[in-house]
C-alpha cells in the first residue's frame, strides 16, 4: 500500500505543482483581490465590497454586460437552429457531402483574430467592400457594417455565426448519427410528413445533443473578446465592448486589478450558473 | 424505376442550389484572403473587392518576412505549441493515471477540486497569473504562455476518461509478470489510449497556436510576438496593406489548416466526443 501511494504522488507532482500554481491558487487569489484596490505600482489596500458597489453605477459595465447578453441571446439561438439545418442537409445522402462538410468546419480551426481580420475588409463602410459592393450593384444603400453603432453588433454576430457553424454542424452529425435507422422506417410506413418526422423523432432524440450544444455555445459566447477585439475594438461608442473586453481594459488599461478581478468574478457567476444547469439535467436525462 | 430515378435527381437540384450558396458563404471569404494577398498595393485601394488575381504578386509573401519580424512569430508560436502540447500530454497522462487507477488518500477530493476548475473560465485566472508571472520575471517571456497553457483540468479528466475504457485484466496480467507502475503505465495503458491522446493533441494545438488575449497581456516586445498577436496589430497601423495582412493572415492558419485537412478524422471525433472549444 506503501508503495502504492508513493507511485500515485509521484504520477501526481508534475500536474499538481502546476495546477496549484497555475490554476487553483489564481482561483483563489482573483477572489481576493476582487476585496482590493491594486494598482501593481503600489502595495494593495482592502477595499471591502467597494469593487461590487462601484459596478451598479458603472455604465459602461451595464454596456458592456447588455452587448455580451444581446450578442449570446441573438447569436445562441440562430446558431443552433443553423448548425441543426446544416447538419440534417449534410447529413443527406448528396454528393460531396464530405467536402462540403469540410468546408464548412474549416472556420472552426482558424482563430478569431484571422477571422476578424479577413472579415473587416470585406465589411468596409465604403463601395471597396466586397459586401457593400454587391449591395451597391444591386441598387441597395451602403450599410456602415463595423462603424455604425447600428450595425456593428449584427456584424459581430454574423462572423461569429460563420467562425461557429461548421463546428455546431459536427457535434449535430454525431447526434443525428446516433439516432437509428428504424425510426425513420417505422415513421416512413406510417406515412409520416417530413416536418413530422423531425419534430416527433429528430428533435426529440437528439435533444441532449441540443442542450450540449446551448450550453457550450453560451459559455463560449459570454468569453467572446477576441473577434470584436479585432473587428471593431469594442467601438463605436462602446456599442460592441464586451464584459471580458471591460475586463482587460479595467486590468491592463487602467491597472485596476481590484475591479478587474470582481468584474471576471461577474463572468464566472453567469458560467457557473450555466454549467449547474447543464449539470442538473445532463443527470436527469442519464437517469431516465 | 428510370422515371422515379429521375425525379429523386429533380427533387434533390434544390439540395444541390442551397449547398451552392452555402459554399460560397463558407468559402468566399477565404477565397477573397487568398485573392488579396496577390493583388499589388495600388489594386487593394482600388480594388479591394475584387475576387479576381489579375497577376501573382508573389512578392508580397516576401513583404511579410521582411516588414516585420514575421518568421519569428512563426517561431514564436510553434515553439510554444510544441512545448504546451509535450507538457500537456505528459503531465495529464501522468496525473489521469493516478485517478484513473491507483489509490491512495484524498483521491476523491482531489479530483473533485480539478473538475471544479474545468468551469472557471481563463479569464479569471488571467490577472493573478499575470502577477504570478510578473513576480517570476516572466512576462514577456514565451514561458509565461506556456507554462499558464500546460496545466489544464480537462487534459487530465479527457484522458482519465480514457484511460478507463482500457480493461483492467490486461494490467492484472501485467503485474503477474512483475510489471511495476510504470510499466504499466508506459507499456499498457499509453499504448492503449491513442485516440484520447490524439484528441487531446488536437484541442491543445488549437487552442495555443489560436490563443490572442494571454499573448495580449503578458507579451510586450515585438521579439516575443506570437503569430495572433503580430496579425492582430497589424489592423492598428495607421497604413494598413491589406495584401501584405491577408498574406500574413493566410501563413498564419495555413499549418493548422493543413494538419486538419490531413487529420480530420481525428478533429471530428475529437469535438463530437468532447465539446470542448477548438
């Protein structure tokens, strides 16, 4: 037994020391710096719930927690409801179905930096926009994608819609492979209309899948930073800043570590609730 | 027989149209970075959104080495990629086998606390690591991405997973030989494992050769810019070529690209398997 502990803290050490460091303790530490006021120029000092209070005045954190509520709350939906359709079209026995499977996951493995920055050209305010040309061409006005507070969050959300799709398609095929064939035969005979067919036995069947899918699409879109980053740096007029975007620039703009800290403890708060959730059902669905 | 044929090809012309346009969704913007990126200097001001190469300004790939230190970007981010995926690999796989099959004290909680953090999203571990870092002079050193990119929970808990899908009988045997732990570690349950390996290579060099805000916040000096770092300044200039940013953009996604074309097999069973974000 001696010699079996020994082994496991062994096997354990490299891992551990670096998930302690790394990982555990920052958990920890982010907690209790969110009490402080920290420039890094000078020693903390405690704050209290400061950090916290300040947040229900600050209007631009209000901003920024609106653009990360309205860009998951409009771009979550749209992209499951659109990697579905694509998935159940690509799932159909047409030729080249693997290419274009392909293709359509291949923005999945490019960063959102790269994609951002192929995308803004081609969303320029002006007739030298691939996008507003087309538009101008077939007599439509110019539409001011990333420089008009109007817009740009549409914009946002429709590269994002695009970087996402083909990976949401995949993780649809898995589940729509899953489902066996007998079903649909048995819906087949009883002469079953197509609509039918996906709403009492697709839909149905592959809704663990959906909520996989909801949930892991809503974590990563209350993260999202890089791709408005690039695309439009959270302009104009803070219409497309974003809660990590507010963190960042709270941290490493205006060295305000303290607030930073409680603003990221804010964002933890929406995944934790997420992850309950996806937890709590993701059980009850095992256990029927 | 030959007339109801017919009409399944008639009915599916609309599959057919609707994949079309999907294509050219998907693949235009691509094909608009790769066109981009040959156009001279005087057709992106007045071109820009032209999808045809009038003449391969090859020179432009030249361009980028020379108007910034692009190689060593490149460099930059490999060697981090490479150094996170090797510690990864061998530090989860360690660690996952402790969980996976030996016992000692505490081992329940202990794993509770690693699942525990799977949920807590890197940016609330950024500020304290930067102080980390800061405090052992390693900002704006490449080891400050990798050491904050090797020690995740879930390539610990992915290849747990896996590593319990290998049946125990075979291990038994082994001790019968007189195979000690990391015998059985090295020669029967690594072995066995590949695919979970192979997924988690995968999410791993996507994630680090992808990620932008670490690099952001700990690098400073252009020497130790990483690829997503050096593409994403570029829009800031004042003077932005275009040709020269697709071109930078393209090289940039160009290996990960190529290594999911060769490999999709394994990305597809990678994220129908795990869900975790590439």
């Amino acid at each position: 037994m001696r010699e079996e502990y020994r082994a496991a803290f062994l096997f354990l050490l490299p891992n551990i020391i670096g998930f302690l460091i790394f990982s555990l303790i920052p958990t920890i530490a982010s907690f209790v710096i969110s009490f402080m006021d920290w420039s890094l120029l000078t020693s903390p000092t405690f704050a209290g719930l400061s950090n916290y209070k300040e947040m229900i005045h600050d209007s631009v954190f209000w901003v920024s927690m609106k653009n990360t509520a309205i860009y998951s709350f409009i771009k979550v939906p749209l992209n499951l409801i659109l990697s579905l359709l694509l998935a159940i079209l690509l799932n159909k026995k047409l030729h080249g179905r693997n290419f274009f499977r392909s293709i359509a996951f291949l923005p999945s493995v490019c960063s959102s930096v790269s994609v951002a920055l192929i995308w803004s050209p081609l969303m320029e305010s002006s007739e030298n926009g691939l996008i507003n040309h087309v538009l101008v061409k077939m007599g439509f006005n110019i539409i001011p994608f990333l420089t008009s507070q109007k817009f740009a969050m549409a914009s946002v959300i429709l590269v994002g819609l695009w970087k996402e799709l083909g990976y949401f398609m995949v993780i649809f095929l898995a589940g729509l492979q899953g489902i066996s064939h007998s079903y649909y035969e048995a819906a087949a005979i009883d002469g079953a209309s197509p609509a039918t067919t996906f709403f009492h036995i697709t839909f149905p069947l592959i809704s663990p899948t959906t909520f996989f899918a909801l949930t892991t699409s809503l974590i990563g879109s209350f993260q999202i930073f890089d791709l408005t980053s690039v695309l439009t740096n959270g302009g104009p007029a803070n219409a497309t800043n974003s809660l990590v975007m507010y963190i960042y620039q709270n941290g490493f703009k205006f060295f305000r570590m303290g607030y930073a800290s409680s603003l990221s403890l804010i964002l933890f708060l929406f995944i934790f609730v997420i992850t309950y959730i996806q937890n709590h059902f993701a059980n009850k669905w095992v256990v029927n | 027989m030959a007339m109801a044929q017919s009409k399944k090809s008639y009915k599916n012309i609309g599959w057919y149209l609707l994949l079309a346009v999907l294509f050219f969704f998907f693949f235009v913007p691509f094909w608009w970075m790769i066109a981009t990126s040959f156009k001279s200097d005087t057709e992106v001001y007045t071109k820009a959104y032209s999808l045809l190469i009038n003449q391969f300004h090859f020179e432009n790939y030249k361009d980028v080495f020379s108007s910034m230190p692009f190689g060593k970007y490149f460099m930059n981010t490999l060697f981090v990629t490479v150094m996170v995926i090797l510690g990864t690999l061998t530090t989860s796989s360690l660690a996952a086998y402790a969980f996976a099959r030996l016992h000692f004290p505490g081992r329940d909680a202990l794993f509770f606390l690693y699942l525990a953090t799977l949920m807590i999203p890197r940016q609330v571990t950024l500020i304290p690591n930067f102080i980390i870092f800061r405090e052992l002079g390693l900002l704006d050193n490449l080891w400050s991405l990798i050491l904050s990119g090797i020690f995740t929970a879930y390539g610990t808990f992915l290849l747990r997973q896996s590593f319990l899908t290998v049946p125990r009988e075979l291990e038994e045997a082994a001790v019968i030989d007189g195979y000690g732990y990391w015998a059985r570690f090295s020669k029967i349950v690594l072995p066995l494992s590949k695919s979970g390996l192979v997924t988690l290579l995968i999410i791993t060099m996507l994630n680090i050769w992808n990620e932008y805000l670490y690099a952001l916040v700990f690098i400073q000096t252009e020497a130790h810019r990483t690829l997503t770092l050096g593409i994403a300044l570029l829009r800031g200039d004042f003077d932005v070529r275009w040709n020269l940013v697709m071109a930078a953009t393209l090289i940039s996604i160009s290996p990960i690209v190529i290594v999911y074309l060769a490999c999709q097999k394994y990305f597809v069973e990678g994220i129908a398997l795990t869900g975790v974000k590439g």
